[in-house]
C-alpha cells in the first residue's frame, strides 16, 4: 500500500492531533486537537520577573528596551551580567516550575530576546573598544530564576549535552570542518555578521581542500555547480549572494540585523549540502557533517532565536488561524523540491537583508 506523507505533519510540531501526554491541570479535548503549549496559552496568566545571569568579563553598560509589551533589562555588577525580562506567563506554567517541569518554556522567552540583547553588546564593544565585551548564547547562563509575587524559583540550567552519536571520520587537520563548526558557533551567539564570514572562508577552504578550480570565488561556483536542477541551483544561488553579503560585512560596513539570524540559518544549511555535495569526491566528513546539521537542528529548535516551545510565537499562531497549505510527499523529488524551495533566499527575503 502506497502512503501519502504531509509536510505540514513532518514540519509543522506546534500544531498536531495525535495524543499526547494529558496535562494534569487541564482537561485536553483531543476531538477538537493539541497543540504544543496549550495549557499555558489558554490559561490565566500572572506577572513574573525571569532573570538570567552570565559571566561577562567586560563590563557592559546597562540598557533596557521594550518588547511586545515586556520590558527587557540588562545590568552588570561585577563580572555578573544579568538579563531581566519583566512579562506575564501562564500561572500553571509556574507552577510546573515549582515542581521541576517545562522549564523550555522560560528558555524560549529568553532565547526571543537574546540576540537583540547580544546586538547591543556588539555596538558598546566595538565602540568603546573594549576586546573582553562578548556575545552570549543559551548555553552561558550561569544561573536561572523566575520570580513572582509570591515565589522565587530556580531553575536547572545550564545542562552538559553529551556527545552525539556519531564518528568523526575527518581529520583533525581538515580546516574548512572546524571553519564550518565555527560558524555554528557564532550562530548561537547570535554574532551574526561572524557566521557569515566564517561560513563563507569555510567555502573557501573547501574549494583549496578539494582543488577545485576557477578563477575566483564567483567562477569556482558558476563553473561548477549546474543550474539544471533545483538542488545545485539553489545552492549556487544562496551561496553567490552569501558571498555578496559577506563582502559588503568585511568591506562596507554592513551589519545583518538581530531579527534576520534566519539568514544566517539559510548560509549553515547552504554549505551544509555544498559539502556533501559531488565536489567532495573523496565522502570526506561526509558522516560528520551529517551529525553537525542534526545537532545544529535540534539545539536551534530548543534553544534558537525562534524556539518551537516559544509561547509567544505560538499563541500568535493560534490567534492568527496559522495554516501550513497542506503539500504531499510521494517521491524523493517531491521531497527535495520542498527542502530546497525552503533553502532557497528569495528576492523577497534579499530585500530583507539589504534594508537598513
């Protein structure tokens, strides 16, 4: 029997039918559906202070702004930065706090705003110049607290992520994997502007690794990556302007916005097929990068700038009626003509990019 597999069910995690765990506060009418989340969106909501602390071994001047309504604050005493959210959240999902549950969730708020909070670390760094000033990812809170009226609750953060179960079957000396792991990095960080460049000196050293040939950068790319199907043209497309946008950060002053770290996702995923494409004839690290990307997936989805668990993202959704048109999969092709339209930086999402 041959089976039709949706892409909206594949794809689309905050919005699906099938039963899952029953929340004990709420009783879940799984008629009429589930989506992540839902006992918090749909619940009463209280005022809570969610503070985040870091390790800065620069000292950061403190600024605030205003999100969606919530005020953001950051402050430093001593070598400890401190990151406050001031917001209302579901009172259930507090309690779950208290028992040791659902903690993702605060996370996603904080990941919302760290890459702006991680943008204005860049602008005092570079204008003060003061080299020990650093962005923060996720994985830097050094402590966790989320406080209301009546209770203070810390949380188990940070975590150790134990290997990935895959072997590296790379040398140690093969540069453009550690350039690649590099710009992932950077990614987290949300230094954005550094994960294009390295991203793109990773392309670079994949070409002088696998010797490829061409008078350049540009003509390395066209003479060798066809535009017959949409893969190759996808990537020969994404990886030309990549390298435009790189030029422009390295020699015109050009910055990529906190909100446009979607760009920046698209360049991991680009180079991430240019190296398991057919110019690496050898299979080099073929295993690696495949473990590299599954990582890379799985952390961004927890603790990326738009975090599945991101309550804020999803109650808009709700409101919103948010839809995937349902697309089917009944081949390979199908399959890729998907994955690459997705990939793929459009003229839309171009003119994103150069808008000041």
């Amino acid at each position: 029997m041959k089976y039709r597999l949706s892409i909206s069910y594949i794809f689309n995690g905050l919005f699906r039918s099938r039963k899952q765990k029953e929340s004990k506060k709420k009783e879940i009418d799984w008629e009429k559906g589930y989506y992540i989340g839902q006992e918090y969106v749909e619940d009463e909501k209280i005022h809570v202070l969610i503070e985040a602390n870091f390790f800065s071994p620069g000292p950061v001047a403190s600024f605030s702004f205003y999100l969606n309504g919530n005020k953001i604050s950051v402050s430093q005493t001593s070598v400890v930065l401190t990151l406050s959210i001031e917001r209302k959240i579901s009172e259930v999902l507090f309690k779950d706090l208290i028992e040791k549950k659902s903690k993702h969730f605060i996370l996603a708020y904080i990941a919302r705003v760290l890459p702006r909070i991680n943008q204005e670390i860049l602008s005092q760094k570079y204008a003060r110049a003061h080299i020990l000033m650093r962005t923060f990812s996720m994985y830097d809170i050094v402590a966790l607290m989320v406080k209301s009226s009546k209770h203070s609750v810390g949380l188990e953060w940070p975590q150790v992520t134990s290997d990935f179960p895959f072997k590296a079957d790379f040398q140690n000396d093969t540069i453009y994997m550690r350039d690649y792991m590099d710009a992932i990095d950077s990614y987290f960080r949300a230094d954005y502007n550094d994960c294009v460049r390295k991203i793109i000196t990773c392309v670079e050293n994949f070409f002088n690794h696998h010797k490829i040939q061409g008078d350049g950068f540009k003509n390395k790319i066209k003479e060798n990556i066809p535009e017959e199907k949409i893969g190759p043209r996808v990537i020969r497309g994404n990886l030309l302007f990549i390298y435009k946008i790189r030029n422009r950060i390295v020699h015109s002053n050009f910055r990529i916005k906190f909100s446009n770290g979607w760009f920046a996702k698209k360049a991991i995923g680009t180079v991430q097929y240019l190296l398991q494409s057919p110019l690496n004839k050898s299979g080099e690290g073929v295993e690696i990068i495949h473990g590299l990307v599954t990582q890379f997936l799985m952390l961004n989805d927890y603790y990326g700038g738009r975090s599945i668990y991101d309550l804020d993202d999803i109650e808009w959704r709700k409101n919103n009626e948010y839809k995937h048109e349902p697309k089917f999969v009944n081949t390979m092709e199908d399959m890729n003509e998907f994955a690459f339209q997705g990939l793929e930086i459009s003229t839309d999402e171009k003119s994103i990019i150069y808008k000041k």
